[in-house]
C-alpha cells in the first residue's frame, strides 16, 4: 500500500485522509490547513530517525528509564514544538500514519484524571506491534551502530528516504544568513525549541551545507564527480535552470553568502551580497542549494516544500517546476504545497508528456520534453473548509483540476 495520513481535529484541518504518491501536491487558499498537513508527514516520516537518536543516546547514558517511555516524551515534545500546546487542542484530536499494511503511529489526547495538572491533555502516541516489539529488543540488548539500527529502522518503516522540509518565508532566513550562526551560537534550548521545529531544522541544515559552495554550485558538482558517479546529464539540466532562476551564480566566500552575476558581460567578477539580492532571488537561492546538494550527493530524500513559487515570474516558476519533476527522476519523492495556477499548469505538462509518452513516438515528446521531467505515480489533493479530496481530473491522464 502507499503510505496514508488521517488527521482528525487538528488546527484548521477537520477531517483528512491522503495517499502519498512518488510526486504528491497540496493545493487550496490561504490559511485552510496545507502547512498543518504538510508538517504532520513531516513529523511522522521523522519518527524513525528520532527513534534511531534516542537508542543511542539510551545505550550511552543508561537512562533508568524503559526506552519506550523515552521514545514517547522525545516525540511528546518534538509534537508540541510543532503544532503548539495540547490545552488549546480538541480533545478528540487524532492523528494516524500507516507506513505500510501493518506498521503505524498514531496520536491522540487523553485526559488526566488527577486534577492537579495545569493541563489536563495529555499527548499520548501508540505504535503498532512491530514498533513496541522492535523498542523492547533494543531496550533489552543492544550493541548495534547507527547504521545498523538506521538500516533495520529502513525497513520496519517500508521508508528508506531521509525527510526534507523547506518551509516558506524563505527570504526571511536569507536576509538574516550572515547572523544565523551567532543566533544559534547565543540561544538556549529552551530559546531553540521556540522556533518553528520545522523552520529550525532548515537552519541548521543550512548552516551544515553551506561550507560546501566555495566553488559553488558547478564547484560542488566537479568534487563529488570525483568521489561518485554523477548524472552529469540530470547535474547540467539543474544548474541550467538554476541559472536562469538566479540570473547569477551562487558563492560562499570569505564567509559571506553572493551572488554572481551571469548577464554582466563588462565585469564577470560583479557580485551581489545575498542579502541585497531581489525577493525573488532571497526566496529561492537556499531552496537552489539544498536541492542541489541532493542531486549531487544521491541522497534518498524526501523533499517536502512549500510555496516554491513564492515571488516567482511564471516563466521562473514552470522552471522551479522542471527542476522538482527532475528530482523526482532523481531517487526522490516529493511533497509540495502551492496556490499557484501556473506551478500546476506546468505540473500538468510533465505529467501528460509521462502519459502521452505511451502511445506516441518518444522520440518526439522527448524532444518537447526530456524524460527526465516527466512526472509520474503523482497525487493532488484540495484543501478546503477543514478537509481534503482529491484534484486529480475523472481522465486517463490523471491531469490536476487546476
């Protein structure tokens, strides 16, 4: 089976139930619930990497507690961090992942009997049997490596992709790059966990990469050539379309983030600091570089992101666009939220382009549209009013109802 969400009374989301394809869309107006969706697969497809931290840290330390119940308060807190506290939760709030036929997670609220608690709701997350009885095994004995545990996690999940979130408001983070590390230098965990849990992990992946584009992006692809077979063809098609995106190239140098600019025929070595960069450019260049550093890296991934046409020209948009369908040819899924007609319209193209590839010469559609951007095994689904249904056209085609 594809893997399932069910959410139930949580924010603006009413009632929700959603299969995820290898290329899954979420589209629907302002404020009806696409981010809470997106981050509750976020979280869920997470869980085994939290699981996976947290027998280490268990194995190091030798809490005195059962590892189940430390793998319960880590997901407890990871769970409030992103969607705010229980009190103001309904009570038959529920949320469920079924990773496969009979492996799942599932939340839901119950109530304190004692009376002293400030709050009476109390997240409570149930696995399935395979989960309990793969937390007991480790709880008893365990002398297993992190990739060990990671590769047996891989498989009792049916998920071996690594989860991805790049949020919107992606500007913001961008003006603010040359101070991220004396922020999160200065701050507390307690200061850390007040940041949006998703928007904190794009930081520090941010922060973690970054070192890598001293050469840039072209520069990134020649070092790991080196280390790993790449698709040079895939790697020349990104950066094409990155380029013209950008209109310029991407540098980390001399610890300040710039960008090149490629249409300047009198001085080819003219930058731009990020920060003084266009809107567009801000909202873009670090949605650029991780995707990149994926490609380039083979990284398994699953990419979940929202808004990719944020401060977008719809020409630059049907590029982003193409960019997403290559990296779904690419050993990833993807997850995008958008409430742009033209990110669908052009979604449409690659879809019917995989499609009429079945009865016509391929030779002739690949010279409209490479196969590598042909988008296939695709969902869509509009959120509206608390709930979900499907987008996707009664046709052969399977195109999205734009």
């Amino acid at each position: 089976m594809s893997a399932r969400i069910t959410i139930h009374n949580l924010g603006p989301i009413n009632d929700c139930t959603m299969d995820l394809e290898h290329f899954t869309v979420l589209t629907g107006k302002q404020a009806s619930g696409k981010s809470t969706v997106a981050k509750a697969i976020y979280f869920f497809r997470t869980i085994k990497d939290d699981i996976c931290e947290d027998i280490l840290k268990y194995n190091l330390l030798g809490n005195q507690s059962e590892l189940t119940t430390v793998i319960r308060r880590t997901l407890r807190n990871k769970f409030l961090q992103m969607f705010g506290t229980s009190k103001a939760m309904s009570s038959d709030m529920k949320l469920r992942y079924d990773y496969s036929d009979d492996t799942f997670v599932e939340i839901t609220l119950e109530l304190r009997e004692d009376e002293d608690f400030i709050n009476p709701k109390y997240v409570f997350i149930k696995f399935s049997n395979n989960i309990t009885d793969y937390i007991c095994r480790k709880n008893k004995n365990n002398n297993s490596e992190r990739n060990e545990i990671q590769s047996e996690l891989n498989d009792l999940f049916s998920d071996d992709y690594s989860a991805v979130f790049i949020p919107a408001g992606r500007s913001l983070i961008t003006l603010l790059t040359s101070q991220l590390n004396y922020l999160f230098a200065t701050m507390d965990d307690d200061q850390k966990r007040s940041i949006d849990f998703c928007t904190q992990k794009y930081i520090e992946r941010i922060l973690k990469i970054r070192p890598l584009f001293n050469d840039g992006l072209d520069g990134l692809a020649e070092l790991k050539s080196n280390m790993i077979k790449l698709d040079k063809k895939a790697v020349s098609m990104a950066l094409n379309r990155i380029s013209k995106v950008l209109k310029g190239r991407y540098v980390f140098a001399n610890g300040e983030e710039r960008l090149y600019l490629t249409d300047n025929h009198d001085d080819t070595d003219r930058f731009v600091k990020i920060n003084y960069t266009s809107s567009g450019q801000q909202e873009t260049v670090w949605l650029f570089n991780i995707l990149f550093h994926i490609l380039v890296t083979n990284s398994k991934s699953f990419i979940i992101l929202e808004e990719p046409e944020a401060h977008l020209y719809p020409d630059a948009q049907k590029d982003i666009s193409e960019i997403l369908a290559l990296m779904s040819n690419q050993s990833c899924e993807l997850l995008i939220t958008t409430h742009s007609p033209y990110i669908l319209g052009a979604v449409n193209n690659l879809i019917y382009a995989n499609d009429v590839c079945r009865d016509c010469n391929k030779t002739i559609i690949n010279d409209l549209v490479d196969e590598k951007l042909h988008i296939h095994d695709h969902n869509a689904y509009f959120v509206d009013k608390g709930t979900i249904h499907s987008c996707i056209e009664n046709s052969p085609e399977r195109l999205i109802n734009t």
